[in-house]
C-alpha cells in the first residue's frame, strides 16, 4: 500500500493553457482585424454591427480569442455533461419531482388560478415559510432537518422549472425589442437625412440668388474671366456655408 501512487486531486481543475493567449495586445489585435473586414460601419459598442464576426487564417494566439462555431447536430459538452440544445423541457414528473402547482396551458394563461405570477408569488412565500420553519427545526432538534431540507429542494426545482417554461416567451420579446430598436434607429437616420438634404437645398437656393443678384449689381456676364470679383463671390459662398451648417 505505501508503494501504490497516490492521486492528487483538486476541487477545482486547472485551467485551461489558452487563457494565456487573452491578453490586451492580442485583444486589440483582434478586434482591429474584426474592424477591418467589417468596414467603415463596424462598432463594438452598437449591437446591431458588433456581431460576432469569425476571421479566418488567424495566427495561433489570436484563434482562441473567437468563439467557436455553434454544433451543427445542437450537441455539446459542459463541465463534463451533454447536452441538447433540440431537446425539449422536461416535465417535473418525468425527473422524479412532485409538481405543487397546476400547469398554465401559455406563459400568458389567463384565469386566476392559472397566472404563473400568481403561482411563483406562491412558491416564494412557501419558501420563507419553509426555510423559518428550518431555523426553528435547527435550533430545538437539529437532527429533523433532512424533511425540511427536502420540501426546500422541491419548492426550488418548481420555481425554477416554471421559471424555465419562460424561456421562449423571453426570447421573443427580446427579439421584438431588438428589432424594435433597429427600427427606431433608421426611422432617426432616414430622418437626419431628410432635415440635412433641406438644409443643403436651402443653402443652394440662397447660393443662387446670391450670385445672381451680384452678377446683375456688376453687370458682369455669367461667363466672364477670373478677377477680384470672382475672389468675393468665394468669400460668400463660404460665408452663406458657415451660416447654414453652423
């Protein structure tokens, strides 16, 4: 037995080598290479241009500053499980829980006695009453604690599963947000420049009548040579310029 190695373990695995590549200098390496395929209306902080854009032919430092690409069967490994993005939330019976609520039809179920929020303000107040309940159980008999402990755990699974059943209803609204959002932000753009193409229609206009009139006042024709004319009328167009655009 004492000439048997003996494993070491930790609670909490290395990481992993690639951290080291996460430095600033590759960081900006990156994100200039980011911003020069992506063109002149690449933003990291608008979310509608901060896509996560894959370069590729990166150096080895710099490939796993990207993230990699989503699995093509929904398949992936995390902290050592599987798991399915394709697979649908489990019910509590079919994991063994007991289910302490009647299940809505729609995350937007209408009736009294079907409103999640009603229900989730429910398991919530169960919650406090449970753990006070546990407080007093561990100050006179602390030995009775794994009931309590156990009806704790299956408030908590029905609180998060209903939580969970929010999720698509989640996505969606951030979705329509998010559209929203981009809407809002063109409506803006087609409207600046339909104020800016007034102003420059409105500074011409004023441009021409300027010019006419001086020729007139001079008696000059419209195609006359260069002189110091010529020179004054410069001067006036940049002064209307800075008038209209200041």
């Amino acid at each position: 037995m004492a000439d048997q190695p003996q494993a070491h373990t930790s609670t909490f695995p290395t990481p992993p080598q690639f951290f080291q590549n996460f430095t600033a200098e590759n960081i900006s390496r990156i994100e200039e290479l980011r911003a020069a395929q992506a063109g002149p209306d690449y933003s990291p902080i608008d979310p509608a241009t901060a896509l996560p854009i894959r370069l590729l032919d990166l150096p080895p430092e710099l490939r796993f500053l990207q993230p990699p690409e989503p699995p093509a069967d929904g398949i992936y490994r995390c902290f050592g499980e599987i798991h399915n993005l394709n697979e649908p939330l489990r019910s509590l019976e079919e994991q063994g829980i007991p289910q302490l609520y009647t299940p809505p039809a729609t995350p937007n179920g209408s009736g009294r006695h079907f409103d999640r929020a009603l229900v989730l303000k429910r398991l919530a107040k169960s919650l406090l009453l449970n753990f006070l309940e546990l407080v007093g159980i561990m100050s006179v008999n602390p030995e009775q604690y794994a009931e309590k402990i156990q009806d704790l755990g299956t408030l908590f699974y029905n609180f998060h599963h209903l939580l969970n059943e929010y999720r698509p209803h989640q996505a969606r609204e951030s979705l329509i947000l998010m559209m929203q959002d981009q809407l809002e932000r063109s409506k803006a753009e087609t409207e600046g420049i339909l104020r800016m193409k007034a102003e420059v229609e409105t500074v011409l206009a004023g441009l021409g009548k300027l010019g006419f009139s001086e020729k007139e006042g001079s008696g000059e024709a419209p195609g006359a040579g260069p002189g110091n004319g010529e020179v004054e009328d410069g001067r006036d167009v940049w002064d209307e310029l800075e008038r209209g655009f200041s």
